[in-house]
C-alpha cells in the first residue's frame, strides 16, 4: 500500500503531461491519434448520435476491470487514480487555457504532442501503472507473450489510425503516423532511461592487477573467461565487467593507467538484473584456498 501511495505523485503527474500535451497541441491542430479517443472517433462515425464521452467510459471502465483481473489489485487502484485524474486535468486545463494558441505548425504540434505523450506513458509505465483504456491491452501482452509495450502500442495505434483513415484528409493521416511514430520512440526511450548499462571486455597480460583494480576501486564485480590470443597462442584471461555509464571514464582510466596496451571492447546493454544493479549490492569475504 505505501507503494502505492507513493507511486501516486508520478502517476498524476503523468496523466498531467498527457493532457497538457493534448490541449496544447493535439486538440487546437485537429490531429488524429489512437488511443480510446482514436476508437471513439470511430466509432461516432458509424453512429453520429453517439457520445465520445460514453464510449471512452465504457472501453475505460472495460479495461480497467480486465486489468484488475489480470494484472492485480494494486495496478488497478494506479489505473483508477489515472481513470478519475485524467478527464479531470483535462478539463482544467481546457478551462484555462481556453482559445490559446501556442503555434499553428502542424509539424511542431505533433512532435511535441507525441514527446509529451510518450514521456507521460513510459514514466506511468515503469511504476508498473497504466492511464487506463488502451495501455492496458499491451501491458498484458507485455506480461504473458514478451511482447514490449512499445511495439504492442504502436500495431494498435496503427491499426485504430487507419481505421480514421476512411473519412479524414490525407495530409492528417500523416501527421497521425508522425504523432504516433513520435510517442512510439519517447517511450522507448524513457522506458530504457536509468535501465542502461556498459560491458566492458578487457584483455591484457595484466588482468590480474586490472580485475584487483575494478574490484576495490570501482566496486563492481566481474568475470574472468579464460582464452588464448589468436596470433600468439598465449594463455590469457579476458574480463568482462558490467558498469554504469558514470563509472566509465573512471574505469576505463583505471584499465590505461595499468595497461596502456589493453584492448577493450565497449558495447552497451539495455538491461541488468541481479546483484550489484537490481539487487542489493553484497560484499563477499574472499574465498579462501
């Protein structure tokens, strides 16, 4: 429950940049976007009478208890304060900004409405919360298939774009794939954000004093894979490290003020899970014998 609670700031938070990026710059350009309002357009276009505000409270409140279902209690009571705070932001905002208008380029309201969008659902994302609707569905293909929420997000919001495609101009339609393409990337972007890492390969004839080095100096562990130099045919151990990207510069300092001559192999990874990173860092006496 305290989880929860503070969990609670970001996700308003969240659902505020969302409908800041909507009133600034989706609603005043008339750009198409997916979503539960992308579905609702649709919809209205089949049957005129039929409210956008109905249909978005019933698909809402639909997902919402599928979340409940499958995703558990404590994300549903995230996705509830997301359900409630989001028509309520949007509709102060829209009171008081009324009839401003911040630019009338189309191509600077969809790149920044999608930076706005895709920042508020990947930082609602991470705390393992939803703003409802159609987040939901690539959360729980997220969870039981791999699928990542991203490329989920994007086929949907596709697939709900082309459906506006029949009554809405050509030129809009663009500008919807550009919206969407745009919140895509920030949200994979964000959703990486903090998660990177930096593996280090180190060979040198010195890696003994390297490997002592990392240990005690920068206090990350590593591996020693034992090979032999293609040229040569020495005996030789290779170390491969996993650091921040802070640590870096220090570490590859510590590595050329041993060894000028090491060869080192730099590549980045998306993610780390266990001791020292996900975990909690552990201090092991040294092995004896």
């Amino acid at each position: 429950m305290k989880a929860i609670v503070k969990s609670l700031p970001v996700v308003i938070f969240g659902n505020f940049l969302m409908q800041l990026g909507i009133v600034l710059f989706i609603l005043p350009s008339g750009l198409i976007t997916g979503g539960t309002t992308g579905i609702a357009l649709i919809l209205r276009h089949i049957w005129p009478n039929m409210p956008i505000s109905a249909v978005v409270a019933v698909f809402n409140a639909a997902m919402f208890l599928l979340g409940w279902a499958c995703l558990g209690k404590a994300f549903a009571m995230t996705t509830l304060v997301s359900t409630i705070a989001s028509p309520a932001i949007l509709a102060g905002l829209q009171a008081i900004v009324g009839d401003f208008v911040l630019t009338d380029d189309l191509l600077l309201c969809t790149l920044f409405g999608g930076v706005c969008i895709g920042a508020a659902i990947a930082m609602i994302i991470k705390l393992g919360a939803s703003t409802g609707g159609m987040d939901i569905p690539p959360l729980l293909l997220q969870k039981f298939m791999g699928i990542p929420v991203s490329k989920s997000l994007y086929f949907f919001d596709i697939t709900i774009l082309l459906g506006q495609a029949i009554f809405t101009e050509r030129q809009l339609i663009l500008y919807g794939i550009l919206l969407i393409l745009t919140y895509t990337v920030m949200i994979d972007k964000m959703m990486a954000l903090g998660d990177q890492k930096l593996q280090l390969e180190i060979v040198s004839e010195k890696s003994d004093e390297i490997r002592q080095a990392i240990l005690t100096d920068v206090d990350r562990g590593v591996t020693l894979l034992h090979g032999k130099t293609g040229y040569y045919q020495h005996e030789i151990d290779m170390i491969i490290c996993i650091v921040s990207p802070r640590e870096r510069h220090r570490t590859e300092q510590l590595i050329r003020r041993i060894d000028p001559h090491a060869f080192v192999v730099l590549c980045q990874v998306s993610r780390v899970s266990g001791r020292g990173f996900t975990e909690r860092k552990q201090h092991l006496p040294p092995r004896q014998g």
